[in-house]
C-alpha cells in the first residue's frame, strides 16, 4: 500500500524579504532609509515608528503597529518621497501655491470676485511668458487674507479704473482704504463753502 502526499499550491504573492529599523520622527516628517527620506503624517513628529523596507515598498507602522504610510521604494531621483496629505495645512498650502500655473491663478482670483478675476487675467495676458506674472499674482492674491475678498475686489476694480493694474497700485489702494470710496464720490465736485473762492475772484 502506497501513501500519497500532495504539496501544498504556491502563496498568492511571491515573498518578499523585509528589513525592519525604527526611527524617531524629525520635525520635517520624513524618516531615513537606505539614502531616502519617506514622509509620514506630521502628527507623528517625535514618536516612533518602524520601517518595514522591502525590494519594492517602504511600509511605516507606528508604536501600535498600524499601518500609517506606504511609498513605493526609490532608487534614484529625488531624496524625499512625500505624500501631501502628510504635510500640516500651512505645507500644504504652500504646495499648492508652487504648483499653480495660470489657469490655477485665475481660478483663485475668480473665487475672491469679477473685478479681482478680470486684473489678474490682465496680469497674466500682458506677459510675453505668462510666467513671469506669477508673482505679482500672488501678492495680489494674498491680500484677501489680510483686507478680505470684498476689500480686495473693490481695490482691483479702482486699479483697472485707473488703467493702472499693477501689484503695487492695488496694494497702495488697499494700505490707503481708497478701496473704501467709491468712484463715484471721488468725482464729485469740492462742495461750495463762504471760505472758498469761486472761478470770478481770479478774472
């Protein structure tokens, strides 16, 4: 009588070798490995978590061991691997702020109003490389943190006005509160008083 014995089938996955080291996070969220820097959720700043490394993966647990970020290993390219859900808000917003091109401009701009909109388009058009514009763009841009969306609107609708739609025209308006009067009261006549002198004391 003969006894038969089957192997079992193949895993699903092929095995992977994994290293594992543990870090503390540094204040810029991102942990070491192998020459590379892989992000984590910045809530995680000076806890420890451990890097379970693979040929292809860079897993991240944290103390309770969960998982809390996983990046595809690097090789080459650059040093830092981020995620940016993993950034604080301020990182984050500042990302996106780096990666604005002109269409993000203007949707920004249109988000604030019409006025704010149609100066930041003149901005961006005026440029032989729209390029160029982005700065000024911003800085425009920027203000409706300081002095509002309504401030802000009412500044680029007196600097196209002007004819003179430009970073520092609609900062100065803004600084001034010349934003604050309108252009129709700015183009009334010097009301009459007895201390004033009419046209006829100069024949």
């Amino acid at each position: 009588m003969y006894a038969y014995c089957y192997l079992a089938g193949f895993p699903p996955t092929q095995y992977e070798y994994a290293d594992y080291v543990t870090h503390r996070v540094p204040a810029n969220y991102h942990v070491e490995y192998d020459d590379y820097h892989y992000s984590v959720p910045h809530e995680l700043y000076k806890q420890l978590v451990t890097i379970r490394a693979t040929a292809r993966t860079i897993e991240i647990l944290n103390e309770n061991r969960e998982r809390v970020a996983l990046h595809q290993r690097r090789y080459t390219g650059p040093r830092y691997v981020t995620n940016i859900n993993h950034m604080p808000p301020h990182h984050r917003h500042q990302h996106r702020i780096n990666c604005l091109d002109g269409t993000g401009y203007r949707e920004w701009a249109k988000s604030i109003g019409e006025q704010t909109y149609a100066a930041i388009d003149y901005l961006l058009t005026s440029q032989v490389i729209e390029e160029q514009a982005f700065r000024a763009c911003l800085g425009i841009l920027r203000c409706a943190e300081k002095y509002g969306h309504g401030r802000l609107n009412a500044a680029c609708a007196k600097a196209i006005a002007m004819n003179s739609c430009t970073y520092s025209t609609i900062t100065t308006i803004l600084k001034n509160g010349q934003d604050k009067v309108s252009l129709a009261q700015k183009d009334l006549p010097t009301p009459l008083h007895e201390n004033l002198r009419g046209s006829a004391a100069y024949v």
